[in-house]
C-alpha cells in the first residue's frame, strides 16, 4: 500500500521559488570576456583550455549544493508528511490541552488507599512532566460547584499547571458535564497557533451524569460533537472497581411539629448501589454531635431500606441531627444532616379588631378562649398554644419576635407599614391568619394584600359580603364532600364533629387569581371558599372569610363543635409553615429572614471544617436578612446574633445522595460519546503510547540534511577536494542512518566501510 504524501503547510512551497537566488547571482556576477592585446596571452589560454572542465564542474556542483540548501528548508518548512499530516508535526509537536478533571464528590471513591481523583490527578500529572517548550494548557474542573474553569488563560508553563493539579481539591458537588464542556469551545479558540488542539477528559463517567433525561441530554451530545469537530478528545477513565457503595438518601422527622419533651419519629433512607450481596447494617443517630442510638437493618443491592428512630428533645429551639453510616469506600455519601426545631408551646400573637366593654364582645375573645382555655383546674392538660392579645392600635410597634403566629381578628384597616410587617414575618417562617369580620375594609385588603405589585401576600380579591348576620334562618353551613387538606382531613370520617352540622351568618365572598397558587381547604355549600391557604416566603397566610367572633359566626364561636378543633388546626397550620427539620443540598445558600428591621447586625457563621465567619445582615423594609452562601461542605451550620437579637439558627447541608451511584458507562458507551474519540493512555511520554503516534516525519531530516550541505557549501568554496570529502560524509551519514533502521549490522558494516573510505582519503589529500 502506498502512503498518502502531502504538505501540512503547502502554501510555504513558494518558498521552492528561493532556488532561482543563486542561479541569478552567478549569472549577475560571472565575468566576461575580456580582449587584452598581451604577448603572454596564449600561454594563459592555453592553461585554461587544459582545467575548464574541471572548474566547471566544480562550479556547477558548488551552485547545485546551494541550491539544494534552499530547496531542503523550504520543504521541511512546508512539512510535508506520509500518511497522516499529523505526521509532519514530528513525534510530540506542540499542542494546545484542554484539561477537563471530574471533581465530584464520586472520584473520591478509594481503592487500596487511592482515589478515583488521585488516578486522575497522576495522570494529569505525567502529562504536565512530558509537557514540551511551547505545549499550551487550560483546566477545566468538572463540578457543579464553582469554579469551573480554573487556568482560563492560556498557560505555557507546565509546572504552573502541574502546581494547580496538586492544589486542586474534591468537591463535594456533582459531576455536571454539560456545565463543564459548555466552557470548552471558548477556549479552543485561544493559542489560534497551535493547531493541534487536544481536549482531555479524565472522570469515572457514571451513567447518571453522562447519560442526562430529556433537553440536557441531546445538548450534552452536540456539544460533544461540536468539540470533537475542532479537537482530538481523548478520554480517561479514572472509576475503580467494584462500584458497590452503600448512603444515607434521605432523612426527615414525622409530623408537622416537634414538640419539646414529646417522643418524635426520625426516618432515614439507606440505598446500596450496585451488586453487592445482601447484609446487616449498622445505623448510628446522633443529636447535637452525641451519638445518642444504633439500629441494625438489612440492605439488599440496588434498593432502599428503611430505618427509624424515636428520640424526645429535652430543650427547646434547634437541633442538629446526623444519621451515619460506618465508613465505606466512598465517604462523603455516609452522613445525612437535618436541622430540628423543638418546640415548647406555640406562641400566637391575637390582634382584636373590635375592642368592646365586655370581653366576650371582643373579635378575639372565643379565639383565646379556643387555643388556650382558663380553667382553674390545674391538673387540666396543657393547650400547645400559648396566646397573646393586643388591640390593633398597638400592633404597629409590638415586637413579633418569639411569635410562631400572628391572627389578625376583624381588623378593619391594614397600613402599609403593618403590611410589610407581616410580609417580612411569613417570609421568616412565620404564620398570619386573617378572619374576617364586619369592620374589615374590603378596599384596604384588596389595596395591600391582593393588588400589591410584586408583594401581594395573598392572591385573592374580596367581592362582597354573603349573608345577613340578623337574619340566622339563611345560615351559610360548610361543605364537608372533600375533607383531605391537612386543617380538615380530622375532620374526615367524623360526622360527629359538627363541621357538618355548625354554620355561620355571613362571609365575605372572595375571588381568587386567575394563576393564583393557592388552596381551599375549606369552602361553603354555596361552593365559595370558607378558609383559603398559600404559601408566603418560609411561612404560611390563611384567610377565613367568616369571622371567629359572634358578628358573623352568630352561635358557632360559641357552642360550635367544630370550632375548637378547626381553629387548633387553622393555627397549628399556619405557624408550622416552617418546616421543623431545615436541610438544603452542597452549594445552595443559607438564608434567614428575620422580621426586626434592626441595621447593622452581623452574624457568626460556624460549620465543619473549623468553618468560622462574620457575615453582614441587610435590612430593607420586609425586615432583616442573613445570606450566606459559602455551603461547600455538608454538615450541620449555626448562624448566631448577639445583642439585640441574641437568637441562633441551625442549618442543614447535605450531598446529593445520586451521586453515590457508581454504575459507570462501559467501554463500548464511554468511546461513543465522541465521534472519533480516543482513549487516554498515559505513557513514557506523558501523552500517549507511542504506538498511537506517527512514525516517519521528514522535516527534520531535511532541515539536518540542509544544514549538513551548508556546511559542505563552506568548505567547497574554500578548497574543493575537501568540500567533496564532507559532501561524502552527509551522505554516508544519511545511508548509516537508513541501514540501521533496516539492519543494525549493515548500518555497523556501512560505518566500518565508510571510516576506512575517509582514512583513505585523508591521506591522498594529504600526498597532494
């Protein structure tokens, strides 16, 4: 078979022209003829009768070998190649690297005490050790966490790449190829003059990061194929076998309040990957860094099993909670962290909208008396709730701080700053409650509630009032077909509750948006809604169209059978907005929102790793807010504030439980990515084996056989016999060179012959 030949820079060819040089100044500068009338001039003409051959050959050959120079560097200038053109570039060229290293938290799965990322760092490493004068680099860290790109100028130092390596760390973040090779067709355009560009990809390539659903999946493959249009992409896989891994997925408390002294239900979900075979595991729990018990559990390869625990917490406020696995080969999927707020009584903040002389007149008189009764028997059972009442005068400037929930009862006007009062205190987790009532303003409601641009509370118009509070014979009763939000559904199976029996006198009728995200848990027969919930900030707003007083509950605040029950549930709904267990996943930011617009407070962040940090609070008209957003590291975080808060938070942050699966694409998938793409094998000389790299570049050996005749041209012009001996010895060198590659003895044979050729010489010279 006959190789392909050509030129990797065929333009250069114009430099053949160059050959004409010495053929126009031997012309421009020969003598002439010159007509000397001279006696002595026959003698002369006849001598050079007798050497004119001679001299002409010996110019002819002197022009031929500067010729000859010209034409070798302007062909080894052009590159010409056999085979590929990437042969001409000679056996390492200069090359432009892309870096890309997996840094997910998966490559830190060890065997015999080294790392899927340690392999790839070694590999890396051999690399930037081999690394020739002129190779460029970039790198590119595979991780959902930033920084991505890490060298993102271009870098021709290798040591300063092999120092970035070695400082790179493990992330405790997920893989996310796409984030990372959307970086790569940028910086294929840097070093424009390096044309051989290699994208390296070095990762364990677990099938759920590689193997995307949906829009991400056909992006992650034009983009892929995108690269390897521009690019050589060599692929490294750095997984290590078995892939068997065993993590903590998930991890919550029962129910919608921890109470202080109460025994609580903890669950947590263990997942084993792979094929491992089925066995006991042990399970650890630990409270505030205590380990407080164990539990065994069987796990089975590929599914979850399910483990609880029942743990009281003595003290009120929050807790942190760690269910932990024994160490495996992978560590950092081992641990789930919850933050668990423990209550004591829920504190609830009544407005009363309707001050009377007589206290069971007032809008919040029945409310009180539901959450909390007076009774004088003390061995009575504790209410949960722990009720305060103030007029709505003095609910302007009251301190909501400690409140769990705020019930404004029958409060005609709401201005705009107790608006963003309470704004700022649903945005904190708190929860308000709006009753109804005949001093309520629909217009004002309306104004600050509903038609607010941007912060509109609730997305709900009141229209008008149904019913006629002195007429009890139209009495609007309750809907109870659909029982199943969490404030009805004890309602559920219990006709003997009364909610299907109690009614009320009046309500306001309201209309909720068009795209409102909102729910009814509760409505009239009439089908208009009786209690509305949404979602408000970490907190929870409900309306009750109806009034829980007598101006237009009539008889249900007083004798109702279901009015107790459903205001605890109304109550206990709303301030348990706020999740009791608090957990966010590796790189999503912490925020607590306070409703105390209080300037100038800074709190001190502590976390694992010794972490420990101030960070500002910004203030504007919904209250204070504390970002931080430096969670790199799961584990339990406290926020704390001195005076005059003096109040600390517990955060939850925790990995992404998928990345501890280790199934990896096979071979066959893993080469498929690219079209084209090539396995990475690192060798002697950092790159690749030699057996993937061209084997016969011709470049070189023009240029050195152009510097030998150059050098042969020199000692021609001064003595030509000597110039012949040199001229001999670059060919004998170029035919040694041949016959050794063919035969190491004929090249020693040549050698031999050619020595005894030189000595021979030499010597006749000499006898000259």
């Amino acid at each position: 078979m006959i190789p392909a030949f050509g030129f990797a820079s065929p333009w250069l060819l114009l430099g053949l022209g160059l050959a004409a040089v010495p053929v126009i100044i031997h012309l421009l500068f020969r003598r002439p003829y010159r007509d000397v009338p001279w006696a002595a001039t026959r003698f002369l003409l006849a001598a050079t009768k007798k050497h004119a051959k001679r001299l002409r050959l010996e110019q002819l050959l002197l022009l031929l070998v500067r010729i000859a120079v010209l034409l070798l560097v302007a062909l080894a200038l052009a590159r010409p190649y056999f085979g590929s053109p990437q042969a001409a570039a000679g056996p390492d060229p200069p090359r432009h690297r892309i870096i890309v290293i997996d840094a997910s938290y998966s490559m830190g799965h060890e065997l015999a005490g080294q790392s899927s990322f340690d392999l790839a760092r070694q590999a890396v490493r051999e690399v930037t050790d081999a690394a020739r004068p002129g190779d460029a680099f970039h790198v590119v860290r595979m991780s959902d966490l930033g920084p991505r790109v890490v060298i993102g100028r271009t870098a021709y130092q290798a040591s300063q790449v092999a120092e970035t390596i070695d400082d790179l760390q493990l992330s405790f973040g997920t893989a996310d190829p796409l984030a990372a090779l959307r970086e790569i067709p940028a910086l294929l355009k840097q070093a424009p003059e390096l044309t051989r560009k290699e994208v390296v990809i070095l990762s364990d390539f677990q099938r759920p990061d590689w193997r995307p659903a949906g829009d991400r999946a056909d992006e992650l493959r034009k983009l892929l194929d995108t690269i390897g249009e521009k690019a050589t992409v060599r692929l490294f896989d750095a997984g290590r076998t078995p892939t068997s891994n065993a993590g903590v997925v998930a991890l919550d408390v029962e129910g919608s309040l921890v109470k202080m002294g109460v025994t609580s239900r903890l669950t947590a979900l263990i997942r084993q990957y792979g094929d491992a075979e089925p066995r006991r595991e042990r399970v650890e729990l630990h409270v505030d860094g205590r380990l407080v018990t164990t539990e065994m559990i069987d796990v089975r390869p590929n599914e979850n099993a399910t483990v609880s625990f029942t743990h009281e917490f003595a003290e009120p406020g929050p807790h942190g909670v760690e269910v932990r696995l024994p160490s495996d080969a992978l560590a950092a999927d081992n641990s789930r962290y919850l933050s668990v707020t423990a209550r004591g009584r829920l504190r609830v903040l009544l407005v009363n909208g309707r001050p009377a002389g007589r206290p069971e007149q007032t809008a919040t008189f029945y409310l009180r008396q539901a959450l909390s009764p007076e009774t004088d028997d003390a061995s009575a059972t504790q209410s949960d709730f722990e009720p305060t009442v103030i007029d709505e005068g003095g609910f302007s400037d009251h301190d909501l701080a400690g409140y769990d929930a705020v019930v404004l009862s029958n409060v005609g006007i709401i201005t705009d700053r107790e608006a963003d009062r309470l704004r700022a205190f649903a945005a904190a987790g708190g929860g308000v409650v709006l009753a109804l009532g005949d001093n309520v303003r629909p217009e004002a409601y309306n104004r600050l509630l509903a038609d607010a641009e941007g912060d509109a509370m609730l997305p709900v118009r009141l229209i008008e009032r149904v019913g006629n509070p002195s007429r009890p014979q139209e009495a609007m009763r309750f809907d109870t077909s659909v029982l199943t939000h969490p404030i009805v559904s004890p309602f559920a199976g219990n006709p003997g509750t009364g909610l299907d029996t109690d009614f009320t006198l009046a309500y306001a009728k309201a209309e909720l948006a068009g795209n409102a995200t909102v729910e009814v848990p509760l409505r009239f027969e009439s089908g208009d809604p009786a209690i509305i919930a949404a979602s408000a900030g970490a907190g929870r707003i409900l309306l009750s169209t109806t009034s829980v007083d007598t101006t237009w509950g009539g008889p249900w605040p007083q004798a109702g059978r279901s009015f107790l029950p459903l205001m605890h549930e109304m109550v206990r709904y709303a301030a348990t907005g706020r999740p009791p267990g608090l957990s966010v996943d590796v790189g999503e930011p912490l925020v607590w929102t306070l409703p105390e617009r209080i300037a100038g407070l800074t709190a001190t962040v502590t976390g694992p790793g010794d972490l420990t940090t101030s960070v500002a609070a910004t203030v504007d008209r919904r209250g204070t807010t504390i970002l931080f957003d430096a969670t790199e590291r799961p584990g339990i975080y406290t926020m704390a504030l001195g005076a005059p808060i003096e109040k600390t938070e517990l955060f939850a942050v925790n990995v992404e439980p998928s990345e501890g699966d280790l199934t990896a694409l096979s071979e066959q998938e893993r080469m498929a990515l690219v079209s084209g793409a090539k396995p990475f094998i690192p060798g002697s000389n950092g790159t690749m084996t030699s057996a993937a790299l061209p084997d016969w570049t011709v470049s070189r050996w023009l240029l050195a056989v152009a510097f030998g005749l150059l050098l042969a041209e020199q000692i021609l012009a001064w003595r030509f016999a000597w110039g012949l001996l040199a001229l001999a010895a670059v060919a004998c060198a170029l035919l040694f060179r041949w016959a050794w590659i063919v035969d190491p003895y004929l090249g020693t044979a040549l050698a031999v012959v050619s020595l005894i050729g030189f000595v021979v010489w030499v010597q006749r010279l000499r006898s000259a």
